[in-house]
C-alpha cells in the first residue's frame, strides 16, 4: 500500500519508516500559572499538578 492509500511501490517502504505518535496532555495548573508567570512551569510544587476543570473535560 502506498502513501496514496492504493496499492504499489511507495517512495518510502514500511519497514524503512517509524511511526511517531504525538500526545498532549490535558490542561493542568501549571499550564494556567505558566500563561501568567513562565518561571511557574519550573516549580516543583507544580511537577505533577492536578488536572484543571477543563483539563478534566480534555481528558
């Protein structure tokens, strides 16, 4: 199968391609602390912060 969805040589073969998956992860409080004060994202008071309500809907 090529690129096109159809059947035939590709320009890239399968087993010479990786698969990447890009994940976000929902809104946490630091993301709403960082839009404010950027130095909040170092914090370890924020290292695994709790989901926000919208975060929660994200989720």
């Amino acid at each position: 199968m090529n690129m096109d969805g159809g059947l035939g040589p590709s320009l890239f073969p399968l087993h010479r391609c990786k698969t990447i998956h890009l994940v976000r992860h929902a809104q946490g409080k630091h993301n709403v602390e960082g839009e404010t004060n950027y130095k909040a994202y170092l914090s370890s008071e924020y290292f695994d912060a709790p989901l926000t309500q919208l975060g929660w809907q994200q989720y």
